[in-house]
C-alpha cells in the first residue's frame, strides 16, 4: 500500500489512455453539432467597379458552432475569368460582369478539428459588377419623331388615315365606304390606319478584352442615361454569345435589367453587329482598340 502511495508512474497510464479516448470524446461531443449545422453565403447584391466587396459563410446552428473551412469558386460569366478564394477574402471587382461564387466543397470538423464531415449541399450567389459610367461622343442629338410606315389600328377606332380594302365578316359597318361601294359593286370597308414611330437604337458588340469591355458597357450607360433624361424610350441592340438581343429601355429600372442581362451573359466571338434599318437615330457604341 505505501509502495503505490509513493510511485507516481501509473498516473502516466491513466494520461495515455486519455489522450487515446480524448479524439472520440470530441467526436461524440461535436457529432450533434456536424450534423445539424447549416451553412451560407453571404454577399450583395450589386457592386460598384473597384468597390470593396467581401463574401462571408454564415452558420446557423443550435448549439456551440464547429469550425468550417471551405474554398470559394469566383466565376465572372461575361468575361469567363476564374478564381479561387477564401471567404472573407475581397473579391475582384476591377472589371464589369457578373460575378457568381460558389462552394463546392464545404467541411465541417469537430471541435479538436480531427475529424470532417463534407456537406453536400452546394450554394452560389451572383454578384452583379455595374461598369462606371464613360462619356461617349454622339454625333446626332435625337429630337422629334419619324414615321417608317403605317399599320392597321388595333380595335379600329378614330384615325385620320384609312387604308381601303374589301370588307371582311366582324368587320364594323361603320368604317364601310358606301359611296365606294355602290361605284364598285363590292362592300369597301375603310380601315383605320396608326403610324409606327421609329425608333432610337444604341447598338453594341459585348465582345472584347476585359478592359474594352469595361469601356464599352460604361459607355451604353452613359448614352441611355442621356436618352432617358431627354425622357427618350430607345432599344438596346447587343451581340452576345447568345446572338443578337434586344432590350426596350424606358427607365433606369429597365436600364439595370438590361445591364444586368448583359452582364451575365458570355461575351460574343464576333465584332460587329449590323444596324437597324428602320431605326430613325441609331448610334454604335463603340470600344474595340480599333475603335474610339
């Protein structure tokens, strides 16, 4: 008895032991944590170019968080660049487009970090790079209006220019020109006629370098931003990847839509884009290297 009271070396079996059951310990203790834990991403929505923008993962958990270690995936769509991250890390914001971050592999450790589980579920969320605005020369100043053709009035109704042609069953028997008819023999009904107005057109190649890019956006922002404050509805004409598209433009809600589409849309192969031939003021944005 007084020999085990003095030799103090079995306490050293005890702490071997320890340390050997201490890892399953911490699992046992960090299991209803790794399993319930939730994971996300959290970043704006829109950005400025050059602005400050950094992703964090939120946790959502119950009880005492685990750590979490993931690496991010930055993708910008319209320029195709990738990148790797961490979050908290800024993101690149040098250039336009829109940026999509994602995890792919996200893990989550027991409180000693000795053991992972991998969550399966993958989130992404898009950040939209807005270009700054580049003052561009327009050669015309857009005012008035132009007429390219004629087209038959919806609903009918009152209109000064009528277009004459043979009277159709569920026509109004209003419009029908009797004095033409009795000359004719035949039922000539006169249909109310409205004009098209022609439009204004800013046409544009997303195509590029990412800094020709930059330019070329920033410009289509500053023109449609004259256009609008001279309270001027126009249409966007864009060659994309997709092909050509079309944007109706009448606000800066509609303008942001626009930029938004474009900024999340690969960037076209080809470099020019033809014009619109009933358009009565178009201007080419133009921002190649071999453009001005």
């Amino acid at each position: 008895m007084v020999f085990y009271v003095f030799y103090r070396e079995w306490f050293s079996w005890f702490f071997l032991a320890g340390l050997l059951l201490l890892p399953w310990f911490s699992l046992a203790v960090s299991l209803p944590a790794m399993l319930t834990v939730k994971a996300g991403l959290r970043c704006p929505e829109t950005a400025r170019q050059d602005m400050p923008v950094r992703t964090s993962l939120q946790l959502d958990c119950k009880l005492p968080t685990p750590p979490v270690r993931c690496q991010l995936r930055v993708t910008n769509v319209l320029t195709g660049e990738r990148f790797l991250g961490m979050p908290g890390e800024r993101i690149p914001t040098e250039h336009c487009g829109m940026i999509t971050i994602s995890y792919p592999r996200l893990y989550v450790y027991d409180y000693l970090g000795l053991f992972r589980r991998q969550l399966n579920r993958e989130e992404s969320r898009d950040v939209f790079i807005m270009p700054k605005p580049v003052p561009d020369d327009m050669p015309l100043k857009p005012e008035g209006s132009g007429v390219s053709m004629w087209r038959p009035k919806p609903g009918g109704g009152f209109s000064e220019i009528h277009d004459l042609r043979l009277y159709r069953p569920g026509d109004d028997l209003k419009h029908i020109h009797w004095k033409m008819s009795a000359k004719t023999g035949k039922l000539i009904y006169r249909e109310p006629m409205e004009p098209v107005q022609k439009g204004y057109v800013l046409n544009i190649t997303v195509s590029g370098t990412t800094e020709e890019l930059d330019r070329k956006l920033g410009k289509l922002l500053w023109t449609s931003r004259m256009l609008l404050e001279r309270e001027f509805t126009h249409t966007v004409r864009a060659m994309t990847a997709k092909g050509l598209v079309l944007y109706t433009v009448e606000n800066e809600a509609s303008l942001e839509a626009c930029l938004r589409s474009l900024l999340g849309t690969p960037k076209a192969e080809t470099t020019a884009v033809d014009g619109a031939a009933d358009a009565l003021w178009q201007h080419h944005i133009g921002g190649d290297s071999h453009e001005k």
